[in-house]
C-alpha cells in the first residue's frame, strides 16, 4: 500500500477494556478520483470480506473525497465492540 493521504488514530473504552484504535485514507484501487479506507483494532489491520480488489484486501469503501472516507473510518472503528473481561468465580 502507498502512503496514506490521511490518517487518524484514537481509543474505546468499553466495559473495562480500552482498545487502541488506527484509520489510513487511499486512492481507491481501482477509481483513482474515489478513496477506501484501511482501519486497524488493536493494531490488527482489519481484512474486508468483500475485497475491493483482488490485489488488496485491506481497503473498505468507495468515497468521493478523502474527508469523507475519513469519517466513514473513525465512524467504523468506533462501532467495534470491546468484549468485557471474563470473570472467573472461585
């Protein structure tokens, strides 16, 4: 992957679990006018089951500026959800 055009990282807390949290904004693979977005949880770059192109499986999306795919990222990796910590009774 190139360099990104925009990047973003932040973290969630959910529960007693905090997650760390890093969004990269692309040319689109295929539509160099569009962008996709790459995010990574807990520095787990996310794979998308629908892979844009066959040659990059890590972008998601296809957004007509880099702002925008921006915010569709930071939107995305604030969805994730941290499980809580099991607890064991003993």
């Amino acid at each position: 992957m190139d360099k990104p055009i925009l990047e973003k990282d932040g973290t969630k807390s959910d529960f007693e679990n905090t997650i760390q949290w890093y969004v990269a904004v692309h040319s689109h693979p295929l539509n160099k006018r569009n962008y996709s977005y790459a995010i990574a949880i807990d520095n787990v770059l996310e794979r998308n089951p629908f892979p844009i192109a066959d040659f990059d499986s890590c972008l998601f999306g296809c957004y007509e500026s880099a702002h925008q795919a921006l915010n569709a990222a930071v939107e995305e990796a604030n969805k994730k959800v941290v499980p809580p910590k099991i607890l064991h009774n003993r």
